[in-house]
C-alpha cells in the first residue's frame, strides 16, 4: 500500500505537468479550432528559458515569473504571422505543417543558444528536501507542483465560469460570428487564448525541470503525452483536462512500475480505447 500510494503522488505531480501542457492545447483548440503542435517547442523554451534567468540571477521564482512571458512574447510574433490566419477556418492540413514546421523552428533554436547537452535545474532551497508523510517519505517539491495543478485548475475554472474574459472566451467558441456581431472582438479573444495557453505551456516547462531534465527531445515527447490528454479529455473541453491528465499519468507510472517494457503501448491502448467507445471524451457525456 505504501508504495501504491507514494507512486500515486508521483504521478499526480507529473499529471500537474501534462495538464498545464495539455490546458493551452485545449485552450487553443476549444476556441480558434487551432492544433498547435508547436505546443511542445514552447513547453521545452520555457525550460531553457528558466534555466538561463536562473543561472543569471540565481533566484527560482523570477525564473517561473519571467521565463513564460518570453515565450509569450515569441508566441505574439507567432500567432501575428501564421496563426491568425486559421482562427476558425479549419483547414487542418494547414495548421499541422505549419505548427509542425514552427515546433521545428522552435527546437533548432534551443539547440543554437543552448546546445544539444542535457541540462538539470535545482529545485529552491525553500522547497528543498522531503516530507514525513507517515507511511513514507515524499519529495516537498513535487507536492508543490501538485498543489501547483490544483490552484491552476480551480483558477481556470473561475475564471471560465464568473469573470467577463470566461464569458467572451465562451462566446467566441460557441459562435465567433455571433460573437462578433454582438459586440465581442472574438481576433483578440483568439490571440488571447493562444498567448495564454503558450504561457502555461512555458510555465509548466519551467516548473518541470527540477523533476525533469531539459534536453533535445523532450518538446515532442510531451507533446505526445499532451495530445493523448486531450482526446481523452475531448477535444476543446477544459473542465476534464485535469481528470484525464491524472488519468494518462497514472497508467503511465504505474506502467512502468509494473510493466516498463509496455509502459507507452498501455497509454495508446488507453487512448485507442477511448476513441473507439467514447470519441467525445472519457469524461463527457456520449451526446455532446
């Protein structure tokens, strides 16, 4: 029990991870109807990112405050000159080769400024070291990363639900020409939610390089995870992103606890699964 239990809480912190990656996807898609497979690129960009102010100014928590904000600066640039264009429109061939072609883009220029060595990040001293538990001990950094998922989740929610920028997100996805006709700027609703859900792909990279390594690679390897997250969770539903993150990581963990040579065919099976029974999403219902 006690180590079901404490691989349970590794997991949960790494489920923290892939739903912060998998939110901005989601995000993207649920409104502008935009696949960015760049969304990887600009999870790893926040790691490197991270990793340069760190090193810079020797402080952790400036690191996670300003390595996003320059990954949404490229992504500003980015949505200007290709994505704009695909708010709404389909075209879904376009939006792979291009995104595909920009996450390229994005991981030749990590290579560039930081080389192809694999980089380690050092969790802050104030989160340093373990926890007594009880049954065992836990690392108190990755109970900050959970804690981290939880309060992002819950503020997403919030904000979704009660603020005026959830309702204009709301409409603009529901119906952009409605939306726009009745007074929403739904162009800068889109750019919004694109910018933001690039921040929190950047921001998860950051909070992720204590737990993992940065390295060449990583951007398409999390991509995959995220991309299996959000068919289970249903294309563009934000409210179950959280529960099918959980969900993939524990199969995840769990699978290569038990299983290690079969740990990513149990994760595609379980995504195979779920397109084959319920292709709207594990956690919504079979009419949406």
């Amino acid at each position: 029990m006690t180590l079901y239990l404490s691989q349970f809480l590794h997991a949960w912190a790494y489920a923290s991870i892939l739903y912060l990656l998998a939110l901005g996807l989601s995000l993207t898609f649920g409104v502008g109807r935009v696949l960015n497979l760049a969304h990887g690129g600009f999870y790893m960009l926040g790691g490197y990112l991270g990793y340069t102010v760190l090193r810079q100014l020797d402080n952790f928590w400036l690191a996670v405050l300003l390595a996003p904000v320059g990954a949404m600066l490229v992504a500003v640039v980015a949505e200007r000159l290709v994505m704009r264009r695909f708010y709404g429109h389909g075209m879904e061939l376009h939006q792979i080769l291009l995104t595909f072609g920009l996450a390229f883009v994005i991981s030749d220029g990590i290579r560039h400024f930081w080389g192809a060595r694999i980089l380690t990040v050092a969790a802050p001293a104030l989160l340093g070291g373990t926890v007594d538990l009880g049954l065992f001990i836990f690392p108190r950094y990755r109970l900050f990363v959970i804690v981290v998922g939880i309060v992002v989740a819950v503020g997403l929610w919030a904000l979704i639900k009660y603020s005026a920028a959830g309702v204009k997100i709301r409409a603009a996805a529901a119906d952009g020409e409605i939306a726009q006709t009745l007074g929403v700027h739904t162009t800068r609703v889109l750019a919004t939610t694109f910018v933001a859900g690039v921040g929190l792909a950047a921001f998860g990279g950051v909070i992720a390089s204590p737990m993992m390594a940065l390295a060449q690679g990583v951007d398409f390897q999390m991509l995959i995870m995220a991309l299996i997250v959000v068919v289970i969770a249903g294309l563009g539903k934000l409210e179950t992103v959280y529960f099918a993150a959980l969900l993939v990581a524990v199969v995840d963990i769990f699978g290569r606890l038990f299983v290690p040579r079969a740990a990513i065919f149990l994760v595609f099976a379980l995504m195979a699964l779920v397109l084959a029974f319920r292709p709207t999403g594990l956690f919504t219902p079979r009419s949406t």
